[in-house]
C-alpha cells in the first residue's frame, strides 16, 4: 500500500511539472508588457548562417548589444543553417529532449517545410508582436515562405530577390532570356557557368518559370509538371553545357568560388541572392564595371524568416528579439547601403509618416535598378520540393552527363 502511494505522489507530481511547464510555455494568454518582462535576464542562442561579414557586423554589433541594452537580453550566436538545424532539432527529438539548444533560428524555404513536418517549431506567434503591425501579411511573398503557409510560425526578417550581374566592361547586352543565353554562350565560350548549390538552383527555377509560366508552377508540388518542364530544362542546358567555364566538366562549388572567378575575370557573370552589391563592389569582391540586371521573366524574390524551436526554454526572449528585428529602426539600419543591404519586411505605407520618409531616402544602388523596378518584377518563389528535385537532378542529369 505505502508502495501505491509513493507512486501515486511521484505521478501527480510528474502532471503538475508536466502542466506548469506546459503553463510556463504558453504565452498565448500573456500581455506584450508581460511577455517582456519575462524575458529580462534571459538568454537567447540563435542559430543562424555566419557565411557574411556584414551580416556579422549587423548581428554582433547592432543587434546584440540594442536587446541587451533595451531589454536585458544576452544574444548569443551559434553557426548553423538549414540541413544543421533541422538536424539538430530532430536529434532533440529522437532523443526525448525536453529543452533545445536552440531558442531563435533564421529558416525559410525547405528548412520551415521540414521543421513543419517535424512539429518542431513553436506557434502561432507572430501575431502576438507589436510590430507585426507594419507588415502585410497579405503580401504572398511573406504570406507563403517557397509556396507554404506561414501562419505564425516563423517572423519575417528579410526580402533578397535573386540577381543575374554581369561585366559591363565586357558584356554589352547581356542576355535576359534563354533564347538569348545560349546565343551568348555560344559566341562567348568559357565566360559563363552555374554554382552547384542554392544560388544556381534558383536560376534553374527561373528558367523553368520562363518555359512554363509562374502560375503553371504555383501551389503544391505536382511530379507529372516537375516531370514535363525539369526534362525540357536538361535538354536545354546539356545542348549549351559544353560552352560553359571548363567546358562544363565541373562547376563551382558556392558563390563565393563563383565570385572570385568573376572577379578575376575568368567569367563574365555571376549570380547572387541580393540585389544590392555596392558593399561586394566597395570590398573588391565585384569589379566596379559590376551590373545587376533583370531577366526578361522577372527574378524570384523571397523572404526569410525567424523561428522558435518547441522545445525553446526562452519563448519569451525570443519573441522580444524578432520583434527587435521587425522594428522600423532595425530593418531601416539593415537596409542601409554599409550593412546587410537587404529590402525591408515592412510595408512602408503602415509606417508612421517620419519612417516612411526615413526608408523611402535611403540611398539606390549604384549598381542596379531602382529598388521599386525591381519589386515590380520579382516572381514567387516554388514549393521547396522543387528545390529538393532541382538538386538531386542537376547532379545526374547534367553534372554527371
């Protein structure tokens, strides 16, 4: 009997632990002010890529000591980006974790998809931050991150439309179609390739938009689609691959090699996620007879986000640092032509007057299209399986071939 009642003690114990946690995570019913004050003297560990320098120097010298100062909060940065969060957070839960490593994670595209499926990621919090306010969430670049509802579960940061850029010096039309791009290639043999990675797998995507359409290709993922326009993309690069850098027998790895090829002008082209390149020109990474162009169909143009694991033991502090994020004086500092370059989340007109004057006098890029040409031309990005196709095929079907 005196066996039943230790165990009888040990279990309702166990509930009443299991409810207040449950209780203690659920910040649903709580006020900004006490979500806030909950927050104060917490740490947060976010997990994000660190592959920029001024991505860095936005993060550890703007963003870390503002939360500190203004809120109390220590904003530690881990290294880490797609594939490793995912993984991270699915070993916590393999393992029975009851609390991440991780509180705060920059995701988007396949890594919000897969951390969906996972149940991994804490929500609907989004509408829970003041300055949501500022955003239009109708807006389906943000409403939808690669074609999937958001619906709370991530805070957009950041807008980055992807860029074809060419050597001015060296290329006097460059071409803004595929018709175009195979004339090229074939006249000028060597000055052109593809990375084999992210980057280049998004050119892949706008050249199937260009044969198909963008609303052929919106929605769910569909095979027998993938399957029709994918096989005409193969043909297509096969027949110009033996024009390209290296006779297309190898393919640079990531950007960067891709960058330093164009800079030193083995090639005439690069690619990147970002349309603002003054910082890469100013830095050497770019010449300064560097352009950024539109091609002829438009550009893919997507958002990227925050999001906060489940098993988060500082749900509080995170939410006060993606708020942070999305205030008009953070992305206005991170807009600017000497940080990250990136286009803001907000919708301008929601801002009071004084900030949207503020936005709408930072600097145009010396090196691209004015900012509203180019709004004016992006195109939705695809599901995140077409990525995961794209990928895996690009390997076989031309890398291989």
């Amino acid at each position: 009997m005196r066996s039943y009642f230790v165990i009888l003690i040990v279990c309702l114990l166990t509930v009443s632990c299991g409810s207040e946690r449950q209780k203690k995570d659920d910040l649903r019913n709580l006020s900004w002010d006490e979500i806030t004050q909950g927050a104060e003297g917490q740490t947060v560990n976010w997990m994000m890529w660190q592959g920029s320098p001024y991505v860095n120097n936005y993060i550890n010298n703007y963003v870390i000591p503002e939360v500190k100062e203004r809120y109390n909060i220590t904003l530690e940065i881990s290294s880490g980006q797609g594939n490793q969060i995912v993984s991270t957070l699915l070993t916590e839960i393999d393992a029975g974790k009851e609390v991440s490593d991780i509180d705060l994670a920059w995701i988007n595209g396949e890594t919000f998809y897969q951390l969906r499926e996972i149940n991994a990621l804490y929500g609907p919090f989004t509408d829970q931050l003041p300055n949501s306010d500022y955003v239009d969430f109708d807006n389906p670049i943000i409403k939808y991150d690669f074609q999937k509802p958001v619906n709370g579960y991530e805070a957009p940061w950041s807008l980055t439309q992807w860029s074809m850029i060419y050597n001015s010096e060296k290329v006097d039309n460059p071409p803004r179609n595929m018709e175009e791009l195979e004339a090229y290639v074939k006249a000028n043999p060597g000055t052109f390739t593809i990375p084999n990675q992210f980057v280049g797998m998004t050119f892949l995507k706008n050249l199937m938009i260009e044969m198909a359409g963008p609303e052929a290709l919106s929605g769910d993922f569909d095979a027998e689609t993938y399957q029709k326009y994918s096989s005409r993309l193969w043909e297509y690069l096969n027949r110009i691959k033996p024009y390209f850098w290296k006779d297309g027998q190898t393919f640079p790895s990531t950007p960067a090699a891709m960058n330093q090829l164009f800079s030193n002008g083995e090639i005439n082209f690069s690619m990147n996620f970002g349309t603002r390149i003054d910082n890469a020109v100013d830095d050497g990474t770019y010449p300064t007879s560097a352009r950024v162009y539109l091609l002829e169909s438009g550009t893919i143009q997507n958002a990227n986000y925050v999001g906060i694991p489940k098993k988060s033991a500082h749900k509080a502090a995170a939410m006060v640092v993606a708020n942070f994020l999305l205030s008009p004086e953070a992305q206005y500092k991170k807009m600017q032509p000497n940080t990250m370059a990136n286009n803001t989340v907000l919708a301008v007109d929601k801002l009071p007057e004084n900030w949207q004057q503020k936005f709408n006098d930072i600097p145009e890029s010396n090196y691209a299209p004015p900012r509203e040409e180019l709004s004016a031309r992006a195109l939705q990005e695809l599901g995140p399986e077409y990525m995961i196709r794209l990928n895996e095929d690009f390997r076989t079907k031309v890398i291989q071939q």
